[in-house]
C-alpha cells in the first residue's frame, strides 16, 4: 500500500499525490550530492543544521506524524537568517548568498507535503550546482557537477515514474539523455554569438580570499605567501626555460621606506611613458603567463620586460600593470630580456630612492658607516655588506622571533634570524644610509618545471623580495641578498629549503651534489608528482580552451570555419541549423537502433500481418493474435490451415516462451511461403 501512495489523489481535496519514504530518500541524495562541493566554504554549524532537518524529516517519515507547524519553521527561517547575518555581516553576496540558498533549501524538506514540493526542491538543487562554479572552474569540478546532474536528472524521473523501478536505472536513462543533449551544448557553446562581457554580474565578495600579492613589504608579509601552495601563474616559454636562479619574476617596485615598512609610490597607476632599457634584441625570450585571479592589478614577468601588451600600462621600475583588478584568469604573451640595463637616473629617482625617514636609529647608520669605511667603491660596498650577512652569524629561517618597534636595528644587530623581506629591506636601507640609490622589488623566483606540459608552475609559496641598487656605469643591478645566506633557496626553491631544516641540515654548508642528494625524491613521491602534473596539465588545457573561450576565441574558429563573415543574425540561423541536424540526425540513429532491437518474433508476425493488409484485411490496435485470425479466417476459410499455424506458433514463442529453435524455423518458413488469397 505504501508503495504506490505516491500515486494515489486524495479525491476529496484534489490535493497531489504524497511522497513515499523511497522518492524523499532519493531526494535527500541529490541535494547531498549537490551541497557536498560546498562544505569547505560553509560554516560548520550549517551543515549540522542541514544534517538535523534531514533526520527530523526521515523521522517524521517513519512515524507518520505531522510536519511541523507553520510557526515553527518560521522561527527555524528567522533563526538562520540571524545566525547567517551574524556569520557573514551580510545576508547579500556570494558567501553570504549561497549559504542562505542551502539554509532554505534544507528547510524546504520540512514542508514538503506534495510533488510540487519535491519538484521546487530539485531545481533548488539546479540552483546550488550553478553556484559552485563562483568558487572554482576546475575541470574535476566540472565533471563532478557533470555526475551530479546526471543523478538529479534521475532523481526527476524517479520522482514522476508510475513503476518505481531502481534508482540506478534511472541513472542510466539520465546518462544516456546527458549524452544526447552534449553534442548539441557543444555546438552553442561554440557558436552561439559571445558578449564581451558575462551575462550575469558576479556578487561583490566574489573574489573575497583570493590570495595575491601585496604592494606593502614589512617582516612577515611574503612569509604568508610562502604557507601557500596555491599556484600563482604559469609560464609557457618559447624555447629553453631559464635556469632556477634566472627565474625572478618582478612584480612591485617598492622605493618608498616608512614606518618599517617598504611601499610604493602612491603614483604608481599614472601611466607612465616606457623606459627605454639597453638590450640585445637576440637576447629577447617570449612567453606567455597564465595568471590566476587575485583581485590585484600586478602582472609578473621575467625580470625584465621589454615590451607592452595592449592591455597593460607601464608601471614604475619596468613593470606591467593590468588597468583593472585581475578578477579572471588572464592569458597575456609577453617579452624579456634577462640581461637589459638602464642606463639613465633622473634627479627625481636619485633624490626618491636615496631618501631615508629621520626616524631611523643611530646604530643603523653606525653600522653602514663602518661597513662604507672598509671600501673604496659602491660596488665593493656591496660585496662588504654581502660578506656581513654571510659571515655575522645571519640565518635563513621561516620563522623567525619577532621583531619590536625596531625591526631592523633588531635584525641586523640581535636576531639575525629572517627570510627573504628582512635581508632585501635590511639591505635596501643599508645601501641607501650611504647615499646608494637602492629599492625592494617583490614577486616571484622560481617555479616547477612540468614536464607533462612543458612549462612552468609558480605557487605563492616561491613569493620572493630581492634589491636592487644603481651604479654609475652598470645601470639598476639586481643583488638578492638572500642568495648568500640560503643559496638553496635560490637554485632550488622553497621546498628544497624545508626539506634541508627538517633534515637539521645548515644551509649553505653542501656542495650541488650533496645538496641534490638531500632533497632526491623517493619513487612513489616522483609518481605523485608526475600525477599531479598531469592533472595541472589537464587543468591548464581546460583553463585555455573551455573556461577562456571567449569572443576573440569564437571568431578565430569561425574564420576557420569559413564563417568569420556572418553577423548576430547569421551566426544564429547558422547555428539553429547545425542543431536541427544534430537533433535529426540522433532521432533517425534512435529509430534505426529501436528497429534493429525489435524481437525477431514480432517482426515475423509484422510480416504475416502486412501481408493480409494487401487483401484489406488490417490488425486492428486493440486486437490479439488470436480474435485476429478469427475474423480471417471467418471471411476466408480457405486459408484457415496456414492462418492458424502461423498464429499459434507466434503465441507459442512470443508468449509462452517457448523460444527454441526448431519452433523459430518453423515460424519463419510459414510466414515466408504463406501466400495470402482473396477468393
């Protein structure tokens, strides 16, 4: 009896027909499925909530009482969106937004009296699916949101199916639509006429968490970035990567020094015209950087870049800045030369990047003083000050002590403990206590080679700040003081760092042999990373060509196709064609195969049948074998002997199962020379 009140009306209210235990299980899996990409970015306490409302409605189920009073899931509404708002701040914007979306669509589960119910709470679940794309366009995410609609789908049939059949049937009926609807979502995805802009406009905290790069350098600042292995860009280059210790990607120029931390002009969204560097323009190296959304307008490039994309201005210090923030991932082809120079300073720059606050402590300038003395150049300055890092007892460590109000004066002549943003400030402000003009460039060095794809991963944990002084007649010259203290860090990158510290082993201390030794990956390591890899690569490719299809994508594959000339409305009648086709096409293969399917028995009865259709005598719909042969038999007598042997031998296969061999031939040798007469 319960198995079928799904499908019984209460005739005396007209009401829908109720929901059976089976169809709200099969329900509660599909928004399950739905909501599971979203529990990382969900509160805890939400995901409780949803887990107690599906139990109180199973209950419910189970013991046939009444859902709870209107009232009731009132104060259940009022008490989320309270507990919501004191979460977030807001009940508007991504976060905020989708959690409220699942909040009320896990209360829709109390209330649920109807099929009208179950069938809002399913495009509710449409809904939720749609919104996990806001936090990633992964192309695992994809696929999983693939699955996920593919079980949804079932989840309507199961709902509106009259015999109940498994789940997992409907699954496959749902896979099998899915497939026969993809060759036509490829064709509009493709061809249907781009924007230049979405179609919907994003929420405003939607690019809330994005990790990126900041335009203010103090102790601890990279050191954030350096606990991510979030990946930052990638590279391709066209031809050799650089070595290791080549890839330093510049980013910020930062030549302004107060209150202990290192800024950049305030100026620094001016356009600026290009500066002009000295270079070999056989030296250039092209490449393009794929680069992760960070809600800043910072593009990285080989240090240095020689030319401008169209889309980017010209920073301060030879660098590239994108006009608005990188709210998307952004493709931009690029050129640098790893040996330019500048050869000019104006008085300006000499006077901005020599400049030092009043504020800095005697015992600084003590220091650079002493350290100027024992020179008779800048260059040898700087080799001294180098040599002071290297042999004054200086670490290299991730985490350090902290520093006071001091920091400096604290790091140079007390801890001597930091990474990379101590030792390029320390340096930086040493240079400068004695007129040299110097500045701090932050970005990247580094980056994994993916041999799956051929180019290079940067993470946010390669972050990096690194000096850079003018001399008279070399230009701005780039010195990374952290390369004499760490040169691990340099030539192998961070990780070669954590792997020596937790070996206990001092840095600096092995030769490139020993040192390759230390940080060897075993086996199963190097097949994880040849894995990871190919997921990256995979990624990648899914980034480029389906996430990053855009309007100048589209024409470049019209003109391919020979319909690069045809406007909006062209495109469209184009485009409805090619669907007609398609949609044509699948319904004749599904035609095609259903006959090719059809019981040979059937289809020799068919036979038999069309050959009394000649004589005027048609199979009436409602007609059995049997009553059929009856009248023709009534009206011709004379076939009567070969009427009723193809008649039962048919009832005997079809419908008593009675499928051997012999039977089957025999059927089909009667149907073959029966010879239907009008006499």
């Amino acid at each position: 009896m319960n198995k079928h009140r799904w499908l019984k009306f209460n005739i005396s209210t007209g009401r829908d027909p109720l929901p059976d235990q089976q169809a709200l299980i099969a329900l509660s899996l599909g928004f399950a499925l739905s909501v599971s990409p979203h529990v990382e970015y969900l509160p805890m306490w939400l995901s409780l909530f949803t887990i107690v409302l599906f139990l109180w409605r199973m209950w419910i189920m189970k013991r046939a009482i009444a859902i709870p009073m209107r009232a009731v899931r009132l104060l259940l509404l009022i008490g989320l969106c309270v507990l919501l708002y004191r979460h977030y701040g807001t009940l508007l914007g991504r976060d905020a937004g989708v959690a409220m979306l699942i909040g009320l669509s896990a209360l829709k589960f109390l209330e649920i009296r109807t099929f009208r119910d179950c069938m809002i709470v399913v495009f509710l679940c449409f809904m939720i699916v749609l919104t996990s794309f806001l936090y990633s366009q992964s192309m695992l995410l994809g696929a999983y949101m693939l699955v996920i609609v593919i079980v949804l789908t079932a989840v309507m049939q199961y709902l509106n199916h009259s015999d109940r059949s498994r789940l997992s049937v409907m699954v496959r009926r749902s896979a099998v639509l899915i497939a026969l609807a993809m060759p036509i979502g490829v064709v509009l995805f493709l061809l249907f006429p781009r924007v230049p802009i979405g179609l919907f406009g994003l929420p405003g905290d939607s690019h809330a968490g994005m990790t990126g790069m900041s335009d203010v350098i103090k102790p601890g600042s990279i050191n954030r970035l350096n606990e991510s292995d979030e990946i930052a860009f990638r590279a391709d280059i066209d031809g050799k990567a650089p070595d290791m210790k080549q890839r330093y990607w510049r980013g910020i120029v930062l030549g302004e020094y107060t209150n202990n931390s290192w800024k950049q002009n305030k100026r620094y969204l001016q356009t600026l015209r290009s500066p002009q560097p000295e270079y070999d323009p056989a030296d250039a190296l092209k490449y393009s950087v794929l680069l992760e959304p960070s809600n800043t307008r910072w593009v990285f490039s080989l240090d240095l870049p020689v030319s401008k994309p169209g889309s980017l201005r010209w920073g301060r210090g030879q660098t590239l800045i994108a006009t608005t923030p990188m709210v998307e991932r952004t493709r931009i082809d690029m050129v640098s030369v790893l040996n330019a120079r500048f050869t000019a300073l104006t008085d300006a720059e000499h006077k901005r990047y020599t400049a030092v606050p009043d504020a800095v402590e005697q015992s600084l300038g003590d220091l650079a003083n002493e350290l100027y003395q024992q020179t008779d150049n800048p260059g040898a300055y700087i080799d001294r000050v180098l040599d002071y890092f290297r042999n004054e007892g200086f670490t290299y460590t991730l985490k350090p002590p902290l520093l006071g109000k001091t920091p400096m004066r604290q790091f140079l002549l007390e801890t001597r403990k930091g990474y990379c943003e101590h030792y390029a400030s320390a340096f930086t402000l040493l240079m400068r206590l004695n007129g040299l003009p110097a500045r701090v460039i932050a970005g990247y060095q580094g980056g994994e080679w993916n041999p799956q794809g051929e180019y290079l991963i940067v993470r946010q944990s390669d972050a990096h700040a690194w000096s850079e002084v003018w001399l008279e007649n070399d230009g701005w010259v780039r010195v990374d003081p952290t390369a004499v203290v760490a040169p691990e860090r340099i030539e192998f990158g961070l990780d070669a760092i954590r792997l020596l510290a937790a070996a206990g082993q001092a840095f600096g201390s092995l030769n490139a042999e020993q040192l390759q030794a230390a940080i060897a990956r075993p086996a199963m390591q190097m097949l994880w990373n040849r894995t990871l890899w190919f997921l990256d690569d995979l990624n990648t490719s899914w980034y480029l060509w389906v996430i990053g299809y855009g309007k100048d994508e589209q024409q470049n594959l019209l003109d391919r196709l020979g319909l690069g000339s045809l406007n909006w409305t062209g495109l469209l009648i184009a485009t409805s064609l090619i669907v007609a086709l398609i949609a044509s096409l699948q319904g004749m293969l599904l035609l095609l195969s259903r006959y090719r399917r059809r019981d040979p028995v059937v289809h020799l009865y068919q036979r038999f049948c069309k050959k009394l259709e000649h004589i005027g005598m048609a199979r009436n719909l409602s007609e059995g074998p049997r009553d059929f042969a009856r009248r023709v038999m009534a009206l011709h007598p004379e076939m009567n002997e070969s009427i009723n042997e193809i008649t039962e031998l048919y009832v005997s296969i079809h419908y008593a199962d009675s499928k051997d061999a012999t039977t089957m031939l025999q059927l089909r040798a009667a149907v073959k020379s029966f010879r239907p007469t009008t006499s």
